[in-house]
C-alpha cells in the first residue's frame, strides 16, 4: 500500500452529498402534487431540485471539509424543505412508498427552455425505457475528493472501488423489503414476510440488487476504468450508437411528443449506472464528458448508498468518515488492470451481497478462488485500521477510528447492519409493514427535524434562493433562440462529447 498523505493533504479533503427522497402524503402514498413553489425553480436552484419524478426531491451540499459541515448544511436543507411541503412528507427509505399505476407516477417538470425540456424528455426516456417504478428508487450519493489527484490516480481508486464495493452494501444497505406496489405484475422471487411486506431474508440492499438499477442493455458498455481515455470512449460510442431496442421505442410519437431524447444506448452521461463515477464540475451549457476529457477528474460520485432510514436526513456521520477511510483504501492499495472477466466478476459479487449479503458462510469470487465474505471483508477493515488511525492523528480527535470500530463490529455481528435493524424493526412491532415502518420513521425524522432552530438568516437565504431561481429560470427561457429539436441535435452531437474546447451555440 501506499504511503497515506500528509496533514496539509487531508485538511484539503472534501466531501458533499447528493440525496433523494421521495415526497409522500401522510398516508404514505406517493404525493402527486408539484414540486411546491416554495421551492422555487427546480431547474435553477443550486440546492433543492427533483430526481426523476416531479414528487422526488434530490437534496445537494456544496463541497465540505468534514462529516459535520456537510450534514449540517443537508439538515439545514431539509428544514426548509419542511416548511414548503405542508402536511407532506419525505419518504426515508431507499425502495419506494405505495405507487400508483406506472403511467401515474409523475416525470419531473424543468419549464419551457430547451435544456429544461430535454431534462423532461431525457426522464421519459427513462420512463420508456426502464419504467417508472425502477426510477422512484432514491439514494445517497457521496462525492469525494483531495488535492493534487492524477487522472490515474483516481482512476486507480475506481478500479478498486468496483473490486470492493460490496463491503458497503453489506455495511450500510438498507433496503432488505419492498412494498408489493414496486413489484406489481413483475417476476421478483421475493418472499411475504407478512401482509403489505415483502423481503429476502438475508438482503442488503435491494435498491442495488436485480429489482433496482439494473440495465441488461447497460452490460453492453465496456467501460473499463483503466484510464480517461478508453472510459470516456466507451462512454462516447453508448451515446452516439443507435440500439435497437429503443429504435423501436422511436424518438418522437404519431402526436410529435418526444418519447427519449435519442435512440441511442444511453441518452446522456447520467444514464450510466455506474456505482461510482469520476466526475468533474461541468460549466453553463457543458456535457459532463467534455468537462471529464477536458480538465480531468475533479471528484469522485459514489452511488450505492442506501438512504439510512435511521438517520434523520438519510446518512450518519459516521457512514460519512468510513466512506473516507474506504475511498483512501482504494486510492493507496495495489491496483492492477482490469479485465473484462474481472469486471463481471465485480459485478457478480455485488448482486450476490445486495440479495444475500447476511447470509452465513456466504462466498464471494476473488480471481480464480472463492473466499468467504467475513474473511474477505475482515482483511480488508484491517488494512482500513491505519488509515482511519493516520485520519485522527491527522485531524484530530477519534471520528474515523470510531467509524472504523462501528464497521468491524457489523462486520462481526450482522444484526448490527442497517438491513438487519430494519428487518428487526418491523418484526418487533409484530403487525407493522413495510410502509408502517417507513412511514414511522418519516413522521419521527419530521419531528426530530421541525425541533430544531430555523436561525432566520438561514430562512431568509433559502426564501432569496427560491425567488432567485425561479428569475434565473424566466432568463434562461427568455434566451433560448433555436428551436428545441435544432438545440436537441446540437446537444448531442458527437463534438460535444470530445476533448477540446465546445463549439459555440449555433445560431437560427
């Protein structure tokens, strides 16, 4: 393993949070209401916008230099948040409330610009795709960077990121049952755990499993994470190679509706369901692998974690610091090339711990052998052991020591996972449902938020932020001077996705 960095390093760490939660009536149904004007613009504000549905709030901090700035700002988010959805309320879990039929979950709104009527189009898309359903899943994505990064470098952690990321679907997975609305009149070899619930006994994360984000057609991406270069050519070629599954969808319907905004095997970047991506911060207009081959990696996206349905807004700091110390891991240990065949390996070792994580004497693939999960898991919170050690000694304090000690101690006792606690819960109350549960715990967490002091410089903030987006987004309506389809194909042509400077907007 590497040396770790030094003091000045790790003080220049960052961290920020991206999280989405579903907005619920109090009777835990999925609320069909727009996204409250209070709000303001979902297209423009810089912290409250939608996810897929127009009833999927997605929550974001800026960059932070530790667990407690960045949770602190989320809480502050979801404070204002609750003073703009009324009776409403957010849904704490990862799998979905009580849907209604597919075609009645609601597609986000953006407005009448061009790039607000392709994130509509793109979410159709999806809907036409995938279903629905599969997008009214919600999680937690966690970025994470730390100065002076080479593009290999990151990509060193990516690599070994997709070889161990299973040990957090079995440390922080959540989503062990369903509500049998998210299943209807699918095949889903789920069991009743009781009426209203159904679960797998030994799941982690069912969000992450064959019934979440899952794509067969995706499997078509080689996306190697080797280097920038074969990443982002693969990424390039899915979105500009015609599919023949969504040819036969179409672009547009007899009524001129645009079903998807291309045929191709991805629309855009954000289709990609990778369970971390590099990322780097796109400007006004800019497609995200442009910015990538462009300037290079900034940060990373980690995209498997599970809303944690007993923390308040969705993730502990202690989740946050073993998060640190897991991606360190990644970065400093040995990281060989990947191979196609390792790469289905990976992806075999996740649908495994998603569906059976907790089950005894469970055994994962590691090259050409087999090892036992609790084997396999306990070297590697061993080899975290130092890191977590060098984090305190650097930043002070014990944080990441005690995060290191909470994932050993799951580690050892399954019962001590989120997955387990959930299933545990609702076997106490011997009559409660998935949705009961759920539904607990988010009027508990609203609560617990609404007690909290609202400072009226902070209420203040988000009120001029609400009203600043919804200008912001009139602006950008008021500019547009192509049409949306002549905007569409300049969007995404090809030159857009290569690596030198972005071609001016061309005029009618």
């Amino acid at each position: 393993m590497k040396n770790a960095p030094g003091r000045e390093v790790l003080q220049a760490m960052r961290c920020g949070i991206e999280k989405e939660s579903l907005r619920v009536r109090p009777d835990g149904r999925l609320a069909s209401t727009p996204h409250p004007p209070a709000l303001g613009s979902a297209l423009a504000h810089p912290h409250i916008t939608t996810d897929f549905s127009e009833s999927q709030l997605e929550l974001i901090t800026g960059p932070h230099a530790g667990a407690e700035a960045c949770l602190a700002e989320l809480t502050g988010i979801h404070q204002a948040v609750y003073r703009a959805i009324g009776e409403e309320l957010l849904w704490v879990s990862s799998m979905p409330c009580g849907l209604p039929a597919d075609d009645a979950i609601p597609i986000g709104r953006y407005g009448r610009s061009n790039i607000g009527r392709a994130k509509t189009v793109y979410r159709t898309g999806l809907a036409n795709r995938y279903g629905r359903r599969m997008q009214a899943i919600s999680g937690i994505h966690y970025n994470w960077s730390l100065p002076g990064l080479a593009n290999a470098e990151y990509f060193a952690l990516l690599r070994n990121f997709r070889r161990h990321g299973w040990l957090l679907f079995y440390l922080f997975g959540a989503s062990p049952a369903v509500c049998p609305s998210f299943v209807a009149g699918r095949a889903h070899g789920l069991r009743e755990l009781r009426p209203g619930t159904l679960y797998l006994p030994h799941a982690t994360s069912l969000r992450m499993g064959r019934l979440g984000y899952q794509s067969e057609a995706q499997d078509a991406i080689a996306a190697s994470s080797n280097d920038l270069e074969s990443y982002g050519a693969a990424l390039e070629d899915a979105m500009t190679r015609s599919w023949p599954a969504y040819e036969k969808i179409g672009l547009q319907g007899p009524d001129g509706e645009y079903r998807q905004l291309s045929t191709a095997l991805l629309q855009i970047e954000n289709e990609f369901y990778g369970k971390i991506r590099p990322k780097c911060v796109i400007r006004s207009g800019e497609r995200p692998l442009h910015a990538l081959r462009e300037r290079g990696v900034e940060y990373v996206e980690v995209r498997l974690m599970d809303l944690d349905p007993f923390a308040p807004v969705g993730i502990t700091p202690k989740a946050c610091r073993f998060l640190d110390v897991f991606l360190l891991h990644c970065l400093l240990s040995e990281s060989p090339p990947d191979t196609p065949a390792e790469i289905a390996a990976n992806g075999r070792n996740q649908e495994k711990v998603a569906a059976r994580g907790r089950e005894p004497g469970l055994r994962l693939e590691r090259g050409s052998q087999e090892v036992a999960l609790d084997e396999w898991g306990g070297q590697l919170i061993a080899e975290c052991a130092p890191l977590a050690a060098h984090l305190d000694a650097a930043l002070g304090g014990s944080a990441w020591r005690e995060a290191h000690g909470a994932a050993a101690a799951a580690l050892a006792d399954p019962a001590l996972t989120p997955s387990a606690r959930v299933l545990a819960a609702m076997a106490a109350s011997h009559s409660d449902s998935y949705t009961g549960f759920a539904l607990a715990q988010s009027r508990a967490h609203r609560e617990t938020l609404a007690a909290l002091p609202l400072p009226a410089a902070l209420a203040q903030r988000f009120d001029a932020m609400a009203e600043e987006s919804l200008a912001k987004q009139q602006r950008m309506e008021a500019a547009d001077q192509l049409s949306f389809e002549e905007w569409r194909r300049w969007y995404l042509s090809a030159d857009q996705l290569r690596p030198r400077a972005a071609p001016a907007q061309p005029r009618p």
